[in-house]
C-alpha cells in the first residue's frame, strides 16, 4: 500500500490544482512519489484539456510589448473572465508579447505555462492572433493599451508617417473606441460596399419611404458608414476634425486593433 498522509494530498492539491480525489488517486498510483503523482496529474489533465478545446472561448487578455518602433499584439484567449483577471493567466499573455516582440515563436516559447493554465483554469485556453508591426523607415508608431480589472481588453497600434506624437497617441485613443474597419476608403472592397448598400436598401424599403428617393436616401447613409468604418473619414473623437486632418500635415499609414470579444 501506498505510504502517504493527508499532508501529502493536501501538500499535492496546493502544488497542482487539482482536486483532493485526484490528488489522492495520482498518489495511490505513484506509489506515494509526488514527483510522479505531479506527472500523472499533468497527463489527466491534460487528457481531459483535449476534450474542451471545441468549448467557445471568447475571452481572455490582451498583451502588448513595444521597443521602439518595433510593438507586439498579442491575444490570449481564455473561456471565462474570471480566469483572464488572475495574475498568472496576465503574466503569460505579457509574456507571450515579449518572446513574439523578440522574434520567437510565442506558442512554441510558452507552451508549458499555457499547458498549466489549461490544467488550473480548466477552460479551452489557446493564443490567438499575434502581430508584430514594426514602423517603416522615417515613420513612427504608437500602443495603447486598455486595461479593465487588471488585464488588457483593447489593445491598438497605429503608425503615422509625420503626425506629431501627441497627435498619433490621440488617434491611437480614438482607435480604442471608435472600432474602425478600414483605414482609407481604397481598402473598402467592391463586395463589402455592396452589402452594405444592399443592407441599406432594406432598411430604406421597410422605413415606407417613397422609391423614388430609395437611391439618394441610401447613397446619404452609405456616405454616414464610410464615416463610421473608415479612420481617416472618422471625427477624431466623434468631433468635426477629421481623423486625416489631425494628422496632417502627416498621414497615418497603418493600424492594428486586438479587443475581446470582437
């Protein structure tokens, strides 16, 4: 029989996570070897990970890192809030963003620490998308990130090309906020204009309007999209001035945007 006390359950349970039943069974099994029974509690658990990784997880924290004009973008996904707040799940999603800012392969680099995550969280936990934008020659870049309940939910990079810093950290702000799709209305596909206007068509029919004035109706709200969905046609901060000229004499020339549950 096995040589081991409630100590060594209870010493077993803090060290792992795992319950007082299975950490009772791996002791049984490891002969009262913790080393082993810490093992066997891995390779359950991580059985059992395998089974949630269908399960929707649409939360989890956002992480940035930035040297220069060099920034990382990196989302962490996770199935619950609760577990995307905790400060070891934070610190893997930071670390994530520092190994992708330095040129590895973040999943790769972290795999044990998103492995233990799986087996204390107990939730379908996996990377999500990763960026690394660096600034091209003569440009510069901005970061922002929101933080809510100690981790990051909303994480923006932009990159202006002579745009006065202050200027380019306000439309980073604005970025945050106002969720644009396109930068310029040149990325604007045929197809996305299409559906919208075809959208907007529905919504002029069901409104009784006259047909007659269907299609300079919906050419007036397809123009109030382009504003809403395009940044440089925005209002920065829902103001008259336009995104395009709070960078000018400047221009913004890209930007990446990583939020939950976008």
């Amino acid at each position: 029989m096995a040589d081991f006390g409630a100590k060594d359950v209870k010493a077993l349970r803090d060290a792992t996570g795992a319950g007082m039943m299975d950490a009772k069974k791996a002791l049984t099994e490891a002969g009262g070897d913790a080393e082993a029974a810490t093992q066997l509690l891995r390779e359950w658990g991580l059985s059992k990970a395998a089974k949630r990784a269908d399960r929707d997880n649409t939360e989890g924290a956002v992480a940035i890192a930035q040297d220069g004009n060099k920034v990382a973008l990196v989302l962490l996904k996770s199935e619950t809030d609760f577990s995307a707040k905790s400060e070891d799940f934070v610190a893997v999603a930071q670390k994530l963003a520092d190994v992708a800012l330095a040129g590895g392969d973040p999943a790769t680099a972290c795999e044990t620490e998103i492995e233990d995550l799986k087996l204390t969280k107990k939730e379908n936990i996996e990377v999500g998308s990763v960026e690394i934008i660096e600034a091209a020659e003569g440009s510069t870049l901005d970061a922002y990130l929101h933080v809510q309940d100690g981790r990051g939910v909303n994480g923006v990079v932009v990159e202006g090309n002579g745009v006065d810093a202050e200027a380019l950290h306000s439309i980073a702000l604005h970025i945050a906020f106002a969720k644009p799709r396109f930068l310029d209305i040149s990325q604007v596909s045929d197809e996305d204009a299409a559906k919208e206007r075809e959208a907007l068509l529905e919504v002029t029919k069901a409104e009784g309007k006259p047909e007659a004035a269907w299609d300079k109706i919906v050419e007036g709200r397809l123009k109030a999209w382009y504003k809403e969905s395009v940044l440089l046609e925005q209002g920065l901060n829902g103001d008259k001035v336009t995104v395009a000229e709070t960078a000018a004499p400047g221009t913004i020339t890209r930007f990446a945007q990583t939020r939950i549950g976008a």
